[in-house]
C-alpha cells in the first residue's frame, strides 16, 4: 500500500533505436513540437505530485543528450540514468537492480508515451493501495479479429473483454524482480512486465488510462502527438 510519505519509483525504458519510425538513432529524440519526445515524457513525470524518483534506462551514446534534456527541467527530484540491454525485458530488468534500496512499489513507463498526464501517474500511484501489479489501459474501441498462420480469421473475441495495454504499469518491486529472474531462466520473451507478472500466476489489474496516451511508433504517430499537444497547449 501506498502511504502518504512514501516516494514513488519510477523507470522509464529509452534504449531502443526507433526502427519502425525510420530514425538514425533514438527516436526519443526526435523534435516533438519545441522539445524532444522523450523532453515531453519526462516533463509529466517529474510534475506528477506521487514520483520522486526517476530512472532513465538508455544506452551510453544516448545518455549526455538524455542528460541535458534533464537539465532545464528545473526539478529537485533526483533523476539516475541506467544502462540498457538489448531487449525491453533486460532494459527493465537492468533499471530494477539499480532502484534504491527503499524501493518497495515501481512504475514503468515507455519513454515513447509522452503523452500521458502527470494525473495519470498519479493515479496509477494511488491503485498500490489496492494491489500489487497493474496497467494502465483503455477499452477496445474496434472489433478484434484473431487471424491463424494463413491469414484466415479464427475467432472474434468479446470485445467487452479486450482493453487495450499502456503505461504506466505498476509492480512490488519484490515481486518484479522475482518474475524477471523467472523469466530469465525459462527463457521467456515478452513485450511487457504484465506478461511476466502474468506466467509467474501473479494478478495484473486495470486502472483507467488516457485515450490520447498513444506511443510515438511510427511517423503518422508522431503528427497525431504534435496535433494533441497543440489542442493542449491552445485550450
């Protein structure tokens, strides 16, 4: 549970490379209006009332410019950067051996998703008062079709069942940890740290998300971010 008093950790995976937005080199720092992606992503983090403490889990020939991106954010919050690994999984799993000590409760949040509301993380912050692992996420909006190897459709699945996974996601830390070193030795292969929770028969709850908290993947992303930042911006 989640006491007044109590700092909230929070790690931000940025180690990838961007490949499917066509960028040479980290597509966090790519220009989003007068700052970077990854500016925007860090902006709402560090004024969120709950985080107190960030990681940024990047590469080495990214981590000056993560730093001077840092700088004229002003904060007084203490900001670490962790080196990332080749995957996702072991970005994460390197940020996690390199929380502090104190550490009981962590969100994760993908430095592409920089449009999420310091509310959001505020509100994914509070949900450790009542579990131990848990997504943001929003409910699917289209049909769903389950398709087979031959591109045939095998199954519609309920929709009022299917939500669509964001981040933040939260989790122990203990249990995170545990579920990481898991998935280590069965050689699992995930694309989230639900996933993992998830194998390991741990409980993932939903708390809502932001229909407008989409990942910057790919160029046509990126001008519908430019377009709901400047609605925000002119509101």
């Amino acid at each position: 549970m989640l006491l007044c008093g109590d700092s909230m950790h929070l790690l931000i995976p940025a180690a990838g490379v961007g490949k499917r937005m066509g960028a040479n080199g980290n597509k966090l720092l790519l220009p989003l209006l007068d700052r970077s992606i990854m500016s925007w992503t860090l902006k709402a983090a560090i004024a969120a009332s709950t985080i107190e403490w960030v990681g940024i889990i990047c590469q080495a020939i990214d981590e000056p410019t993560f730093r001077e991106l840092v700088t004229p954010l002003n904060t007084s919050k203490p900001v670490a950067f962790i080196r990332g690994g080749d995957t996702r999984q072991a970005s994460v799993s390197n940020g996690l051996q390199a929380l502090p000590n104190q550490a009981q409760q962590v969100l994760i949040h993908d430095g592409a998703r920089c449009l999420a509301t310091p509310e959001l993380f505020d509100r994914c912050s509070a949900a450790f008062a009542d579990c131990q692992g848990f997504i943001a996420a929003v409910p699917v909006k289209d049909t769903i079709k389950q398709v087979d190897h031959a591109g045939i459709v095998a199954a519609t699945p309920d929709r009022a069942y299917l939500w669509a996974a964001q981040t933040p996601q939260g989790f122990d830390v203990d249990l995170l940890k545990e579920a990481h070193k898991e998935g280590h030795s069965q050689g699992w292969s995930v694309t989230d740290d639900a996933a993992l929770f998830e194998k390991c028969g741990l409980d993932v709850h939903i708390v809502q998300g932001e229909e407008t908290n989409l990942k910057v993947t790919t160029p046509m992303d990126l001008a519908i971010a430019e377009f709901i930042l400047r609605q925000r911006l002119n509101s």
